[in-house]
C-alpha cells in the first residue's frame, strides 16, 4: 500500500512478513528511553510520523484481589507487568506520538488497542482497566478484538472454550481503517468472530461513553430527553431512532403496567433487529415477591424471548458497566433490543452520583417511556435502481437476473416470500451476506453464504473486483429493462379520480397529489395495512431521504408515530411525513401532542377511506359469497 512502517517490539517479525519498507528496532515497550528511540528512528528514517499503532499487551496474570506471600509469609506486591505493558507503555506511546504530531501541519492519528474483555462474563481485574481507550484532540481511536489467535491465547484454546475466533489480520483490517478514515475521532470498533465464520465489526463508542443518561435530564450538550404519553410509543421511537441513526436507541419505561405497554415495542424490534437499549424499574429488592403494587411480572423472564439480553441490576455500582455490557450484546451480530430492569431502592442508591458523572458523557438521545432504508445517498449513484419491487416487473416481463446479491436483506414478507414475486427460485444464483448466518438459505438455496457486516463483505468485494479488472458490470440490454420499468407509469395511474362504490378519492391520486407537493427529502414513516402500500410507491415521486415501513415482521399497527418522533429527533429540522391508515391512527393519536409539544416536525396524513381495506379486502378475497353468516363490512365501519 505504499506505506513505510517503523516497528519496535521484543521479538522480530517472521521473514514472510519482512519488507523493504518495514524497518525493525527491538524494544522493550515499559522503557521509556526505548520508546522514545523508536519515535527517533522513525523521524530520522521517514521526517514525519502520520500514524501510531499502540498494540503491545500480554495475557492476565495475576489477581490484585488475591494475596500472593513469600517463602516467609509475608505479602508480596503484585506483578504490576500487565498494568505496565498493557497500560502504561500505551500512554507513553500516546505522549510520544502527541509530541511529534503536534510538530506537524496535518496532525496525525493514534490507534490504541483495547479489549472487549470488560464486556465478557470473566474477570481480568488487572487485565480490563488497562485497555480503555484514551481520547485527544489530535484524532485518536480504538480497536477492541475480541478472542484472537495470537501469542497470548492459542486459537485452539480458545475454540475449545466454544469461542469464534478472529485471525491477526482481521484485527489489522480494523486498525487501518480507524487510520485511513480521517473523519473518525474518539471512536472505537469492537471487533468479533462469528461462529458461521467471517467478523462483525461494530462502532460501540456510544456503549463505552455510557447510555446510563437515561436516568438524568437533558441538559445542554447531553441526551435529549422526549416524554411520551405511551410506553409502546417510547419503545417504537427509540427504534426509530436506532433506524435513522445506525446507533443504539434508548428507552425509560414504567414497571410492570408500562413494562407490559412496551412488549409490542421490543417485540417488533427483536423480529426486525434494531438495537434498543430499554430501561424499567421494579419494586424494591426487599418488596419481590410480597403483591406490591406493580411487582406481579418477572419482567425479565417475560423479556427473555423478546430481547438478546435481560438482566436485573442489584447494584447501583454495576449499572454502567452492565448498561456497556448491554448496548454491545445489543450491536453485536444481528442487532436487537436489550432490556435492563432497575429497582426503584437500585435507582435511588447513594452511589447514583456515580451514575450521573457517568451519563453525562453520553450523547444518546433517550426516550422517557418507545422495514427502513436510507435513500438520500443512493439518489446520486447511477446504479441505484429504485424498490426491489421492480424485479417483479422484470421478471414478469421475461427478463428475471440471474445473479442476486442480498445484503443484509432477509428473504421473506419484504421479498415476495416463496411466490418468486422478487426472488426467482430457480435459475439465479443467490449471494447472501448477512451478520446472522440463520437466515442465509432460509427461504431459497443460496450458491455463496457470507455470514458479514454488510459494509465490510462490499468493501472486500470492491476490492476484489478492482484487482480483477475494473468491477462487474450488468448487460446494457437488463439495465435498459431495468430503467424501462421504473420509468413505467403506475398501472393505477389511469384509474377514475374517486372509487365507485364509496365516492370517495382514489387513494392513488390522493397520495400521488400529497407527495407531489412536498419539500423534496422527507423522512417518510409508513404505517396502516393497504394505506402503506398505496403510499409507498407514491412517496418516492418526493425523494425521500428515508423510506421506512414501520409495521415491520410482526405487523404492529400504530408503530408509526413512535418511528416519527425517533426519526424527528434523529434528524432536527428534517419533515417527517407519517402516513397512517385509518385503522392504524386509532392507536396513537394523543401522541399528535407530543409532537407539537416538542416541536418535532411532522406531519400526519391519514387515508380516510371510511375502510379498514387490510381487513375487509383480505376477507372478500377468501370468504365473500361464501360465508352467508358473515358480516358485511359496511354494517361495521
């Protein structure tokens, strides 16, 4: 890549790594005349120092809780060898390289290794405190690997304990990009093995700063706090939240009664996997099991088929170590909600002051009781087709691919399901990428299954097919097809203005005219049964910059004015159009005070047909004329 490349450490490098531009100078990390040195060479050698690397660490070895005597009985001071490796020589590195950066116009970039074991169910006492990431002005960011196999555990140890493990060079992949990147500052990765194979990469920095400021106001610079008037909206916005941002929402909700309110909530982001973080309360420790009010429900028993981590916290002191612990399970893998429960004698603990200091590092909105795609950047590639609903029209018109990438995209509902609508189930070859390897051939076979982050599987394929020539280009006669169909006037386009047996507008021209007189980039929030599937294809005539489908796998009508207010405040200023049928809008509708009371902006539309079509077109489709008992419609509505 071009890069000369200054390393010290105790042992050389193995000769298949060795490089003309690598120069190698034996050092001993907890020296501080060798550390210096080795910043001397560089600058001799090279005249400058844009990056530093700081990765020597050892293995735990010792307890700091446990007395270690000598021959005569006597305590003996602790072997202090992991503090001053893992720890101290990586702050003296960070000294040094703040040294020579400052001397230069364009700074530079530190990248500190780190380590999940502070999010892992054992404990390192003299292991974990020593590699917590560092901040500065000049850019400084962090790697947390997780198992790995190097020196200090052999992979075949850690495969024995039933762990994935990551190669080296995983890890370095991490640290050359906190590097290339030079808009990343204070962020740290943490990196994990899959156990289908391959490495999931997350940005967990919010979950190291702390997301315990669900519990304080929102002062200047700190979270922003939104009340809500029902526990099922704060849930929803907070994965609304998550939706837009790609960071962890968070939620405060009520025990038991409220708890019970938010189930729709974590249950419609545990089946489509958006990271919350929800925090509820309980009676006192000492009140369990005694009929007080609001301690009927085991609320994390109940939790644990909706969640990927419910835990109740007993003392005041772990709340922010298990808040972190939380918001990593969460990001981790496939993403999902976790929930905390916090008795009220643990919330009000004197050591809660610990907490505040705590959460006031945080900048994670939080919601006080709770399927999506980004647009706005795909607007400007000339490879962005449109909805994957125009494979249907293609593949009707006799021209289906032959080849699909699925990234992060599960098959299913969203995908035509078995029908082949979207996905041909024979005679295309299906690429699925996804960080849950479950769902690769969950529906189709699949003839390549990569169990990845997304971003990172398109990266290496960019890569790939660079080397290989220039990228993967589609014949010109599909793309034609391709831009054919999207170009083709909706077949509801030539439809009457009002529908015959109601007189009431056609929901086509009512949405079309809507969007067409919008702002352009909108936040649209779809939500209703048929009333979201009118708006969808009509919102896109106003280039939204998000496009979400609020109802999500479960189908939760009223998900939307949740998914709004998350949205609004994910993105200030931004117009959130919330489209809801007239079914759905029966559930939420005090929450219309919520958003003028916060001055989130948006605006409600609601396709008032007098019908709730989901309902009533689904049944004539299956019973009408056949079923004499059954209930007309309009003798209901």
């Amino acid at each position: 890549m071009g890069a000369k490349v200054v390393m010290g450490d105790l042992n050389p490098p193995p000769p298949k790594i060795e490089s003309p531009d690598m120069t190698f100078v034996p050092l001993d990390v907890t020296s501080w005349e060798a550390l210096s040195g080795l910043f001397e060479k560089a600058i001799e050698l090279h005249g400058r120092i844009d990056h530093v690397f700081a990765n020597a660490g050892i293995a735990p070895r010792v307890s700091l809780l446990e007395d270690k005597l000598d021959s005569n009985g006597k305590l003996q001071e602790p072997d202090y060898r992991v503090l001053d490796i893992n720890l101290k020589s990586v702050m003296n590195t960070a000294v040094l390289a703040l040294h020579y950066m400052r001397k230069q116009e364009t700074g530079g970039s530190i990248v500190l290794t780190a380590s999940a074991s502070s999010f892992q169910q054992f404990q390192a006492v003299d292991y974990i405190p020593a590699l917590h990431p560092l901040h500065h002005p000049i850019r400084i960011n962090a790697i947390a690997p997780s198992w790995t196999d190097t020196g200090i555990v052999p992979g075949d140890v850690i495969r024995q304990l039933g762990c994935a493990v990551m190669e080296p060079g995983d890890v370095a992949r991490a640290a050359l990009h906190q590097m290339a990147d030079g808009t990343r500052d204070a962020q740290l990765v943490y990196s994990v093995g899959l156990r289908g194979g391959g490495v999931a990469h997350r940005e967990i920095d919010e979950g190291l700063r702390g997301a315990a400021g669900a519990l304080c106001s929102d002062e200047a610079g700190g979270p922003s706090l939104e009340a809500v008037l029902a526990e099922t909206v704060a849930v929803q916005a907070a994965e609304g939240y998550s939706k837009m941002t790609g960071k962890t929402g968070i939620c405060f909700i009520t025990a038991n009664s409220g708890f019970s309110n938010g189930l729709p909530g974590l249950a419609t982001a545990f089946a489509d996997r958006s990271s919350i973080l929800c925090i509820t309360s309980s009676v006192p420790l000492r009140d369990q099991e005694n009929n007080s009010l609001q301690g009927q429900i085991d609320q994390v028993l109940v939790s644990k088929q909706l969640t990927k981590f419910a835990h109740r916290v007993t003392s005041a002191e772990d709340l922010p170590r298990i808040v972190a612990h939380a918001i990593h399970i969460s990001v981790s893998g496939a993403p999902g909600p976790v929930l905390l429960d916090v008795p009220i004698d643990v919330l009000f603990a004197p050591t809660a002051t610990a907490l505040s200091q705590f959460a006031s590092t945080t900048k994670i909105p939080i919601f006080h009781s709770g399927k999506f795609t980004h647009l706005a950047p795909l607007y400007s590639n000339p490879s962005f087709a449109g909805p994957a609903a125009l494979l249907g029209a293609l593949t009707l018109s006799g021209q289906p691919p032959d080849t699909l990438l699925l990234l992060g995209a599960r098959t299913g509902m969203y995908l035509g399901g078995q029908s082949g609508a979207i996905v041909p189930p024979t005679n295309c070859r299906i690429i699925h990428v996804d960080t849950d390897g479950s769902e690769l051939g969950r529906t189709f076979p699949v003839a390549v299954g990569i169990v990845s982050d997304a971003a990172q599987a398109l990266t290496a394929l960019t890569a790939t097919t660079t080397r290989a020539g220039g990228g993967i280009t589609a014949p010109a006669p599909w793309l034609a097809a391709i831009s054919g169909a999207a170009a083709a006037p909706s077949p509801h386009a030539h439809a009457p203005p009002t529908v015959a047996e109601t007189g009431l507008l056609h929901p086509h021209h009512a949405l079309t005219a809507v969007f067409a007189a919008l702002p352009p980039s909108p936040i649209v929030v779809l939500d209703g049964g048929e009333a979201a599937l009118w708006a969808g294809p009509a919102a896109l005539a106003a280039r939204p910059a998000a496009l979400m489908s609020s109802t999500g796998y479960l189908g939760f009508l009223g998900n939307g004015f949740g998914y709004a207010l998350g949205s609004g405040v994910a993105a200030p200023g931004a117009l959130v159009v919330l489209v809801q049928g007239d079914g759905s809008a029966g559930f939420h509708f005090m929450e219309l005070d919520t958003f003028a009371r916060h001055g989130v902006r948006v605006l409600t539309v609601v396709v008032n047909n007098e019908c709730w079509g989901m309902s009533a077109n689904g049944q004539d489709i299956v019973y009408a004329g056949k079923t004499q008992a059954r209930p007309q419609w309009d003798s209901l509505l």
